[in-house]
C-alpha cells in the first residue's frame, strides 16, 4: 500500500504519470526510475496476484512484507538503520522494531544502512546532480550552491541525512521539516524570496505540478556492497532451480 495514498481501488496499478496523492509518493517514485510494474493495494496478496497474471514478472519485490503472513516469499531482506540499529530494541509503538529483533534470525538477508555492521551487508546512500523540477532536463552540480542560502523541503522519516550532506557540501540550509508523505501546496513553497528550493526525489513527484525554475531535487542511489550482489543472485538462482 503506497503512504500518503487515498485510493480506495483495492489494486491500482501505477505508472510514472499516476498521481501521487492517490497512489502514494512512494510507489510513483519506483514506477518513475524502474519502468517496472508496480502496483499498491492494502492487500498484498492480491496486489502481487494481480501484477503475475497481468504483467510480465519473474520476480516479484514487496516492500514492509515481513508481517504480511498470507504472501507467500522465497526471500527476506530486512534493511537496518546502521545509525540506529535496533533502538531500545522494544517493537511499535515503544520502539522502532515491527517485530522481534530475535525473529530476524530467520530472514536470509541482513542488510545495514550507510554504515557497516557485523555479520550484514552494507548499502550506502549516494547522491546524484540536481535535476530541476521544472524542466528535467536541466541539470547542475550540488556545488553550485556552495556557501549560498538554500530552502530545504522535506517531508521524509529521517530528513538530517539530507540536511548534513549539503551543509558538509558547504550549503546555508534553511529547513522545512513537514511530515512524513505530506501533501504539498503551492503556498508551502512560496518563500518571498529568489534562494533557491531543494527537495528529495520522493517529494518532488508531489510537487511537479507547480514547479518553478528555483525547485530542484537531489536524486538518490542505493549502492550495494559486492557480498550483496554474489549473495541474492545465489539465492535466486537456487530458488529458480528448487
């Protein structure tokens, strides 16, 4: 089910073009950079059913699938705040955990966030050139922006990473926390003044429709270690073969 999402559709497929505020700004971003088919449904089950008899898939990815007991997997892949970790290692609502920390035990795959951790794999956040909301092809470097004032728009669960990257890039960040999956308006961005506006990629898909020329978004890669790659490629293969 994609956040921010207010489809009632039970399966609603969704393409790069799909509007965020009914899919959610998350499955709109994967549509966006895969090309892949994606779909969102509050019943997963039904969701991955539909995408194998209507799309051509050989593998499906279920994002926060862990706990949904009635999707059958051939592999788990939990991803691990390597700043966090576990927290006070207590579940929802008192701690981050969704479930047991000792029930990861059982997924095939650990994987930890920009930082390494014993016996895991490591995944690292890397940024890309500013692409301008307005007009997709233009492009500059994030250091064009060094030692100028920069309005810095997030509606993100964990904005500091954000925020660090550009003041270590030598960025003057003036920050607009909102909300997780926060539905924008034009009157949000409307700052008075010619500085100009940074966003995340997950938010910029919900502000396309009233971009200006001062709205950019730093695109985000997710890199894998080696280990990684060597790792799922052999556990899909066994599964193909099994």
């Amino acid at each position: 089910r994609g956040y921010g999402a207010s489809s009632d559709i039970n399966v609603q497929q969704v393409r790069a073009d799909s509007d965020p505020y009914i899919v959610g700004d998350e499955p709109v971003l994967i549509a966006r950079r895969t090309g892949m088919p994606v779909a969102v449904s509050h019943n997963k089950y039904e969701a991955a059913r539909q995408l194998i008899e209507n799309a051509d898939c050989d593998i499906l990815i279920c994002d926060d699938g862990l706990q949904h007991y009635s999707l059958g997997r051939d592999l788990e892949i939990v991803m691990i705040d390597g700043d966090r970790e576990f927290g006070n290692k207590w579940m929802l609502p008192a701690g981050p955990l969704r479930e047991p920390a000792k029930s990861l035990s059982s997924v095939d795959m650990l994987v930890s966030i920009n930082r390494p951790l014993k016996n895991m794999y490591l995944m690292e956040y890397k940024y890309s050139d500013l692409i301008s909301l307005f007009d997709e092809a233009r492009t500059k470097s994030i250091y064009s922006l060094n030692g100028r004032q920069v309005h810095v728009v997030t509606a993100i669960a964990n904005p500091d990473r954000l925020y660090n990257y550009l003041k270590g890039k030598g960025v003057s960040v003036i920050s607009h926390k909102f909300p997780d999956h926060y539905s924008y308006t034009p009157q949000d961005l409307n700052f008075k003044d010619n500085h100009p506006i940074v966003m995340t990629e997950k938010d910029a898909v919900k502000c396309m429709n009233f971009a200006n020329e001062q709205m950019w978004y730093l695109p985000i890669q997710a890199v894998f270690d080696d280990a990684f790659y060597q790792r799922i490629n052999t556990l899909i293969r066994e599964n193909i073969d099994g």
